[in-house]
C-alpha cells in the first residue's frame, strides 16, 4: 500500500512532541518483530493512545493498522487521515467484517494495532478485555505483543477536559515479551494471560515514572491504589455502565 499519509502525521507528531517537550521514554522495541505480522496489543487511558501505541512501533520501523470504532472513520478531519494512514474500522454492532479483515492484514505481514479493554479505563488500572486480539493473532498464526502506556492520560482522558498544549509531560512507553497464541488453545485462557502481563506492564511503567501530582488537586490521574483519586475498577465499571 502507498503510504502517502502516514509519514507525515508521524512527522508532524514528533515536531509537536518536541515543541510540547514532552519527555517520551520507550523500551521493550526489541520485542516487535521487524518483519512480518505482529498483533499489538495496548491498554487504554486516553483519546491519544493510538498515537503513541504506534510510535512505540517505530523503533522497529513499523506502521500500526489500528482497529477504530468506524465512527471516528466518518470525521470530516479524521476520516482522511484514518483512511489514508490504512486503520481497519470497526462496526461494533457487526464485528465480523473488521475482525476478517485484520486477521489478512496480518497474514499479509503487517502490525495490527488493538485496544483490547474496548474502551478507555476510567481507573486507570486494565479492565477485563475482549479476545479479540488472541484470537486474530491466532487465526493468522503471529505474536501477541503486550504494551503500556502511561502519562497519556494527563493530556485527554474520559471524564476530564482535554489539555493537549500541557507541556513537559513524560510519556512511558513499554513492550513487553509476546505471546505466541495457538489456534487449539482456549481463548478465553490467553486473554486472561494477556491482561496478566498487560497489567503488569501497567504496574512497571507507573512505578518508574518519574513524576508525582504536585497537588492534591492533580491525583485524579493516579489510580485509587496508588493514593490517587481515580475511581476503583469497580466504580468506574459502574460508571461505565450508567453511560456518564
């Protein structure tokens, strides 16, 4: 495929995460295969994630298809650009097609990107996730390649006004070892192993960033058990549910 508008999104990503300074630490990149196709597999805390799930790729110059909820497909800005950059839109009332469509993706080679939680954790924490990703991967006979994002939550998240011009904000960024789904194997057991190590990514990239809230009033983007004021997975499930 030509890849006539990627490119220059992720030029013009990295021009704003240096004006924003933002202090973007990756690691784990040696575990995304450099060839050949691969499923990522990231968790959610905010409307910005897919962009940096994909620039975790780059180390090992790869270009994530992300699988995005098709709404997002009919933006007049976004549109556009989701098309053209080659994302696979999800009807989430009819899957099917999508999910076909990822798996060839993958077959054909490429880096498949997913957010397996379906929808952003207002906790913070992994919730229960869908076994879509292991799935796919399996069907098409490639790895799993867990990932963690933390920090992305302090610029937009659910519930709180978007701050995208907050500058010096570190973002962690980590892969970790993948999982190499069978086709006989239980799906429902490998995604409760895929939310083990997504979650313990999750753990290990809070636990080293390198700032605290200065204020009482910034501990909403720490989670309750970290002494945040985060709503608990069972709050937030239960927000989730009323639709607020």
């Amino acid at each position: 495929m030509a890849e006539l508008v990627y490119p220059p999104v992720i030029m013009a990503a990295k021009l704003m995460f240096r004006v924003l300074d933002n202090r973007i630490r990756v690691e784990g990149t040696e575990h995304i295969p450099s060839t050949g196709g691969a499923v990522i597999a990231c968790n959610h805390v905010s409307y910005l994630d897919f962009i940096f799930c994909g620039l975790g790729a780059r180390p090992a110059k790869r270009l994530v298809r992300f699988m995005a909820k098709k709404e997002i497909f009919s933006n007049r800005i976004a549109g556009p650009l989701m098309r053209g950059m080659h994302h696979i839109s999800v009807d989430r009332g009819a899957g099917l097609a999508s999910y076909r469509e990822a798996v060839e993706r993958l077959k054909a080679g490429e880096v498949v990107g997913v957010f397996p939680e379906a929808t952003i954790s207002r906790s913070f924490t992994v919730k229960d996730i869908k076994s879509g990703a292991v799935r796919m991967a399996a069907e098409a006979g490639v790895p799993v390649v867990p990932m963690a994002l933390w920090g992305t939550q302090r610029l937009w998240t659910k519930g709180r006004p978007k701050d995208l011009t907050k500058r010096h904000v570190p973002i962690s960024i980590l892969a970790g070892e993948p999982m190499h789904p069978k086709a006989d194997e239980d799906a429902e057991v490998l995604s409760k192993d895929l939310r083990v190590r997504m979650s313990a990514l999750v753990e290990r990239v809070q636990a080293d960033y390198p700032e605290k809230p200065g204020s009482d009033d910034e501990r909403w983007w720490l989670p309750a058990h970290l002494g945040g004021t985060a709503p608990t997975p069972e709050e937030a499930a239960k927000l989730d549910r009323e639709g607020r």
